[in-house]
C-alpha cells in the first residue's frame, strides 16, 4: 500500500460565473469581452463621488434560473453588501455582494452520469456580487495596468459543500455547473477567457478520520482539466508535507499550467477583515413566489432532464445520450429530428456519427449546418427504413452531397443513380454475374465453406455498385448458391 492510499482527499468548489447579461450589475456600462480597454466605463464604475448605483433586474433573473436548476431554495428578502478592501483595480474601494443574504441555499448538483454512482454534491450558497477590474503585470516591465472594463459585470459565486472526493469528481462538477449556465444562457461557461472560474479548496486526511485537515484555496485554472491537474498535484503536495511530519499552510496558491504545480500566492494565516455592511446605495430586493414561478415557466429542458428521456424514453444507450447532451444546440437539433421520425437510435447515430464529424472536420457549429436541417435527417433516415438506400449509401453518397446542396436526399439520390435495387429480377442477375465470376469459391461453398457468404456479399455490393437490397440479396444468393 502507498502512503498515498492511507488519505482521503476533501474538496470544495467555489465557482465565479460572469453573468451574461448586456449592462453591468449595477451600471449600465456594456460587458462586451474584447474592447479597447478602459473604454465600458462610467462615473458610476469609477466609483465617483456622489454617483448611486442601480440593480441590473437581469442579475436576479439569472440567478433565480440557476436555483431553480440545482433545486435551490430561493431567498425572497435580499439584501446588498460593501465588502471593504483596498486594490487598484476596484475603484469604489469596496465590492457590492450579498454576505448574510446570498439569493440561493441548499441546492446541489448530481453527479450523474458520467461517474460510476450517482453522487450528489451540495452547493451551501450562491450569491451576487459584482466582479473588479483587470490588473495586468506583465505587457510594460515598468508598470501595471489597470483595465476596468470588468469593473462591475455581475457574477454570481456558487459555493459547494467539502463533499467532492476526487479530483474526478470535481472534473464532473465543474463540467455539469458549466453545461448548466450553457443550457440557461445565463454565462457563456467560456474558461479560457475568464468568464467561469473556478477555486479549488483542497485538504487531506486520514482515511476514516471525521475531522478535517488544514486546506489550501487554489486559483488561476483556465480550463476543467487544470482543475483537475491543480487538485492532483495539491493532494499530492499535502500528503508527502505530512508524511514528513509538517503541517499544512492555510494559504491561497496559483496553479502554474507549464508543469501543472501549485505555488504560493499569500498567506492565510490573519482572516481578512472586509467589514461588512449593508450597501446603504441599493435597497433590499424582495424576490417573491409569484416572481419565481414566471421565471420557472422559461426554463429550458436541463442536461439532466434530457439524458432521462433519451436513456428512458427513447431507449438510446448511455453513450449516445451522454454524447447528445453535451452541447444544447446538439440536444435541441436531435429534438426536433425526434419529431419527424420513431427511429431515435438512427436519429442519434447520424448525429453522432456524420453530421459530428462534418460539423469537427469543417470547424463549425450546428447552426451553420446550412443544407442538413433536421427535416433532411429524417427524410434520410425514411429512405433507408423504406429499403430504396442501404445505411453505407446513404452515409457515404449522400451526405456528402446533400452537405453542400439544397437538393432533397431522394432528388440526390435519383440524380445519381443510387436508389437501391429491390427488384427480384435484378438481383437475381447479380447473383448470376457473381456465381460466374467466382466459380473457385462456389466450388468451396459447395464443399462447406459457408463462412464465404461474406465473399459473395461483398461481390455483390461491387457488381450492384452498392444497390442492392442487401437483405434480399442475401436470401436469393443462398437460394441460388444451395
Ligand atoms: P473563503 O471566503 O475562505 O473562501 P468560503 O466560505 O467562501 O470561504 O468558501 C469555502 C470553501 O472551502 C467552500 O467551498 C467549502 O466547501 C470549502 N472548504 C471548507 N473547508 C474545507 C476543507 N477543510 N477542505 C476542503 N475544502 C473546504
Ligand atoms: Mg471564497
């Protein structure tokens, strides 16, 4: 047994989530992500004096979506707070978020289904607050520049229980928090540019002990996986530190991508004192039933929701319903194919297979599908059940045609000579070419070898350039072969 096997891992997850609303959270400065910097600013993001701000209603709609989504219980009294501290990137000196009020409790995530049980992490909290400006260290070797274009886009922060246990398991948590906000439209989950983050709150313990270890708060992950390499190389680090007989740190660390390390960032040792009070600028926001409900109306189907009916309902394996949910879009387009045709498995596998990879090789979305609507996904999907194009014609003459014109899938398929012979007579004279050309392996069949069906099949596609009925030709070839 390794050292390493002796502990268990504790994890809690706090994520940041940019809110994707069109005005800041208290402003009506613009969000746009890439212009000039300093240019979405206001007195009132400045943090002038004598200037008030003003609740974005777009923040308290969001964030309701969310609790409604992770079964939240939704807070109808809220109130605002200044949280107090001294950075240059926050220009009014104190962040406006919710400290004893934050909109949504007891909620949680389910951890289905990409891990072996189904595991339910609970989220404490998720509040409101508002996001600072952008510091940047490294572009003048004098200097430091401030960009406050972030000064002030709301957030919310969701807030998990220390009951992730792996490193896996927080791989799948942020990968459903970040499906979730997708499917919601309230953030458009995008790590890369910052607009969901997430840190990781790492301690380690004693396998069987009830009390937790000293954790360590890690930041600066730009994607699931460095959340995932962050986690590893901390639990790593705090083992082998109290193997050594040390203690644990309470510290905030930054993850370093190039070697997947973490690394001191300050201590924790003095709690903060931000002095917390209510925000005398914004009155509380009372958020009641009636208010919840209309926006429980607008909820889209969830992840969740739609792998039930596609494994339940529809009977697709948890693969195909796992891959189909990935992206909303995808689950949307499958959606309506299911509306036009019974055959579902055929649906999920034309988009799975085909259009997917179309949609990789070309680099594009689903909606730039111009030719493929989900109309033509059906009509396809009709030909092969009504036996005029086999599944291999279809995939490998037809789509690709049909990728690039407006013609119909039958109009492609007459245009090129590929509806499928059905015709006895036809087939029959096949089978005849067949049995003529290979007079060495009829010879075989005849003595036992009847693993050479095979053989003549695929002779046959050849001499029918893929049209025959392959269910008929089978049948006439072992009448006319016996
Ligand atoms: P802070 O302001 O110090 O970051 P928060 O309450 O905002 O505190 O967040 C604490 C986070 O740390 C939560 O996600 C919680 O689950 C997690 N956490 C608390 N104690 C531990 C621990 N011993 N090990 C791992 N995570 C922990
Ligand atoms: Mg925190």
């Amino acid at each position: 047994m390794s050292i390493y096997d002796k502990y268990e891992a504790v994890i809690g997850l706090e994520i940041h989530a940019q809110l994707s609303t069109k005005s800041k959270a208290y402003t009506a400065d613009s969000t746009a992500f890439g212009t000039l910097p300093n240019t979405n600013i206001s007195p009132i993001s400045l943090g002038h004096p004598g200037t008030l701000p003003r609740l974005n209603k777009k923040n308290i709609e969001y964030a309701v979506k969310l609790g409604l989504a992770v079964h939240a219980d939704i807070r109808e009294h809220n109130e605002f707070a200044r949280k107090n501290y001294f950075y240059a990137d926050l220009p009014k000196g104190y962040q406006i978020t919710q400290d004893k009020t934050p909109i949504c409790n007891n909620g949680y995530i389910t951890l289905f289904p990409n891990t072996d049980q189904e595991k339910k992490v609970n989220i404490t909290r998720i509040h409101l607050e508002e996001d600072a400006g952008k510091s940047i260290h490294d572009q003048d070797p004098f200097h430091s520049l401030i960009d406050l274009n972030r000064a002030g886009v709301s957030l919310v922060e969701i807030v998990s229980e220390p009951e992730i246990s792996s490193s896996d398991e927080a791989y799948e948590y942020v990968t459903q928090v970040r499906k979730l906000v997708r499917y919601l439209e309230i953030c458009d989950g995008n790590m890369e540019e910052g607009s969901l983050r997430c840190d990781a709150n790492v301690s380690v313990r004693l396998k069987g002990s009830t009390e937790f270890g000293q954790r360590t708060e890690t930041k600066n992950m730009n994607s699931i996986r460095n959340v995932k390499r962050a986690i590893d190389y901390e639990i790593k680090r705090q083992i082998d530190i109290l193997e050594a007989g040390g203690k644990i740190d309470m510290e905030t660390r930054s993850f370093n991508a190039v070697d997947g390390s973490t690394f001191t960032l300050r201590s924790k040792e003095e709690a903060h004192d931000y002095r917390y009070f209510p925000e005398p600028d914004l009155q509380p926001t009372r958020v009641t039933t009636g208010y919840i409900e209309e926006v429980r109306e607008t909820l889209p189907e969830l992840p969740n929701e739609l792998y039930k009916k596609y494994t339940e309902a529809y009977g697709l394996s948890e693969y195909d319903a796992n891959i189909l949910i990935e992206s909303k879009p995808i689950a949307l387009y499958f959606n309506e194919v299911c509306q036009l045709t019974k055959n579902y498995k055929a649906a999920a596998n034309w988009i799975n297979g085909p259009i997917k990879s179309h949609l990789n090789k070309n680099a594009i979305s689903i909606s730039e599908l111009e030719f493929v609507q989900p109309k033509d996904v059906a009509d396809i999907i009709a030909l092969i059940e009504e036996g005029k194009v086999n599944n291999s014609i279809a995939e490998q003459k037809i789509f690709p045609e049909k990728v690039k014109s407006n013609a119909t899938a039958l109009e492609i398929a007459e245009k090129n000579n590929l509806i499928q012979e059905g015709d006895d007579d036809a087939i029959v004279a096949f089978v005849k070419q067949v049995i003529d050309q290979n007079p060495n392996e009829v010879e075989r069949y005849k003595n036992g070898e009847k693993q050479l069906t095979g053989f003549f099949m695929g002779q046959l596609m050849r001499v029918s350039q893929g049209k025959a009925d392959p269910k008929k030709a089978n049948q006439i070839l072992r009448e006319m072969l016996n």
